[in-house]
C-alpha cells in the first residue's frame, strides 16, 4: 500500500508509521495527525502514544473484529490520506494581497495554511494558528481577507467554513474582507455561497463584514477598472 509497517507473524493489530507525516517529531505532531485523520478521513486510528510508544508518529492500526469489507474500506481512506498527503499538500498564497496591501499600504500579511487533504477549506486550527502568530509578533490584527472563490485552485468556501470564519472574527472583533470577484466562475456543485447569505442567519455583528467585487472575472471587463465595494458599515461606505 505504500505505508511502510512493522513486521510480525500473527496479530490483532499492525503499527504503521506515519513519522514522515509529522509536521514535527513530538507526540503534539502525532496528536494532530490523529485529530486530522478523524475529522478529515472519519478513521480512528490510536497513536501510539496512547499505548506508551515512545517515538512520535505510530499508529496502532487494530483490524480484529472487523468484516473484511470494513477493513477494505478503511484500508483505502488510509491509503488515500497517506500518498495524497505526501504528493498534494501544499499552501497557497494569493500574492496580489502582497501587492496591493502589503507594498502598497503597509499591512503585514500572515498567511494561513489550507492544505489538500480537506480540498483547502479553512480549518479552525490553521486560523488560530496565523492568528496566534500574529499576536506573538506583537501584530495588531485587523481583519481576515479571504477570495471565495479562490485564486488559483477555484476552491469554494462551504458554508459552514463560512459561518466558522464569521464568528471567529466576531469574536475577536476584527474585520472579515470578501473578495467574491470569482463569486460565479464555478460551474460544478459545491456552488458559490456568498457571505451575504451566510450572516442573514447568523448573530454577528454586520459592521465587520465587508465585500469586494470587480467586473474584471465574472463579466470579463478587466479593462473597466471597476471595482465594488459592498459593506455593512455606514462608515466604510461613507469613505468611498
Ligand atoms: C482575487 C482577486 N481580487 C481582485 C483582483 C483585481 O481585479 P481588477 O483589478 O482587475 O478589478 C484580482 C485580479 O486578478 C484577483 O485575482
């Protein structure tokens, strides 16, 4: 299968290892990989901390009282995980942010990790993790800008990402920034949400969310040079 594993005669159980998948080599790596395994590929597999091994990045993989059509299954989300996470997982940077807000206007910019293993959603985790960054560096952090639909992958956020990313700045109190210029240039399911429509059922405070629009993709008029900004905030829209 590609996932080296130790050798034994007869068993219940087999240790697979996973080191090479450890951001780190600590037990807080391999307590990680466990928590991605089980909210992204729905396994359970024990690391081997749980049962006292010492070295960060066994999995206990227990194949007893399973059917082997389970077994089957669960082979291969183990396989798919392991060979798409070494070949595929990659971040992405929107470099035009770097551009426009960072040589333009001064704004450092933290970038928050979006990995293939969940189609580059934006997990909760890699949001703490750029936010907690930034406030190690003594970065007062403003707001969240993200492109739905992104650049250069065409990933749509769902709407749970959504809602996640809204009550994250809300409560922290920072502002989240759309650009929803791809908003229609996805033409298979999962389809577009914008996050006009996600805070309709939210209670959050609409002052923060901001939405940014150009008729460059959608319309195909890059050369209009017109650009939409549409807010909740009297103030920001006043500035305009
Ligand atoms: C994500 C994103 N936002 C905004 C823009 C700006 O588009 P324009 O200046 O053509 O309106 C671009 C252009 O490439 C883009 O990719």
């Amino acid at each position: 299968m590609g996932i080296h594993c130790l050798n034994s005669n007869a068993g219940l159980f087999c240790w697979m290892d996973l080191r090479p998948l450890l951001k780190e080599p600590t037990i807080k790596a391999e307590m990680a990989l466990w928590h991605v395994m089980i909210n992204n590929v729905k396994l359970n597999v024990s690391p081997g901390s749980s049962f006292h091994c010492t070295e960060a990045g066994w999995f206990r993989v227990c194949f007893a009282n399973m059917d082997d059509d389970t077994a089957e299954i669960a082979l291969q989300r183990i396989q798919k995980f392991v060979t798409k996470k070494e070949e595929e997982v990659a971040t992405v940077k929107k470099k035009r942010f770097v551009r426009d807000l960072r040589w333009r206007i001064g704004v450092q910019i933290i970038s928050i990790t979006c990995e293939s293993l969940n189609n580059f959603q934006i997990t909760i985790e890699a949001l703490e993790e750029a936010y907690n960054k930034a406030i190690e560096a003594k970065i007062r952090v403003k707001s969240l800008i993200i492109t739905n639909s992104s650049k250069p992958l065409g990933t749509i956020l769902d709407k749970d990402t959504l809602k996640s990313l809204v009550n994250f700045i809300n409560e922290r109190n920072f502002h989240l920034v759309c650009d929803e210029i791809y908003a229609t240039t996805s033409f298979r399911p999962p389809h577009f949400t914008s996050i006009s429509k996600v805070i309709q059922d939210m209670d959050c405070n609409d002052d923060l969310i901001h939405i940014v629009y150009s008729l460059s993709k959608d319309m195909g008029f890059p050369g209009f040079r017109v650009g939409i900004v549409y807010s909740y905030n009297n103030e920001v829209v006043s500035c305009a």
